[in-house]
C-alpha cells in the first residue's frame, strides 16, 4: 500500500467521522443538511476507473447510511456520482488529457471547476432527495431542499478547495 493509498483511507475515515458526528446533527428545519462528504467524492483521483471508483462510492454511502439509519439513500446518490462522473469529466474536459491526479481549480480553472462540481453535487442532491421524498408532492419544497443544499455543498467545496491550494 503506497502513500497516496493512506491517505485516501485517512480522509474517508475523517470525513465519515465529521458526517456523522457534526453534519448529521445540524438538520436546520429539515431544510439544510450539510453534506461534507460530497468533497472526498469530488477530490477521488482523476485515474480511478469506473467500477473502483463505484466501488470506493458506495462504501462511502454505505458507511453513511449506517451510521445516519437512512437506508440506502446515500449509497444510492453516491454510488450515482461513481458511475457518471468519469463521462461527465469525457464530456466538459474533452480537450484535456488528464496527466494530473486529482480536479482542482489549477488543473481546471475556476470555471471549469465550477462546473464539474455544480454538475456533481447537483446529481448527487437531485438523487439524494428524490429517493427520499419518492413523490412530487409538495415539489415546491422539494425543489427549494434541493437548491439551498446545493449551494451550501458547493460553498464548503469552494472553501475546502482554495484552503488545500494555499
């Protein structure tokens, strides 16, 4: 096992540990719901194949939901996340070959990784609630869930991301 290996183990153990032990405690209203754990998903190491990268994606969400008693949910949207996110990184980043390790804002560019984060943290959101909800009723509320945890996922990106670079 090489350094790189240690230290992905590490910080799933340390993002599972603040989940579960701060995150999941600040439900505000049943409105906001931090989910700190989309940035150990969105950090994986760009040469990860696909099965791996599912494989790494669901023991995440497994671990989640185990510890949170939410049933699936999480293995769901996460394991989503693993199977879409090497084609949706084909489709924006077709004109780059991936010769670095991780995304980052240096190796994409604040727009571009904007969006691959917007993209991933929008499916990961969208599937988390709507497996939650499994209806349309009160899709107004649904939709305003959805929104809010997204732009609050992505400012803890943001913030975890220009922290790590400096």
């Amino acid at each position: 096992m090489n350094a790189s290996s240690i230290k992905y183990i590490i910080q799933f153990i340390v993002v599972v540990l603040i989940q579960v032990l701060l995150f999941n405690n600040m439900d505000y209203f049943y409105l906001v719901s931090p989910y700190i754990y989309i940035v150990f998903l969105l950090d994986l190491p760009l040469n990860i194949k696909t099965p791996g990268l599912m494989l790494v994606s669901f023991l995440l969400g497994l671990t989640i939901d185990f510890f949170s008693n939410t049933l699936g949910l999480h293995t769901f949207a996460c394991t989503l996340i693993g199977f879409i996110r090497q084609g949706y990184l084909k489709v924006l980043f077709s004109h780059l070959e991936f010769k670095f390790q991780q995304p980052s804002i240096i190796q994409f560019g604040l727009v571009g990784y904007l969006k691959y984060a917007v993209g991933m943290v929008s499916l990961h959101h969208i599937g988390l609630f709507m497996m939650e909800a499994l209806s349309f009723n009160n899709f107004g509320f649904l939709l305003l869930r959805i929104i809010i945890n997204i732009a609050l996922s992505l400012l803890i990106i943001m913030c975890y991301e220009l922290c790590r670079k400096k």
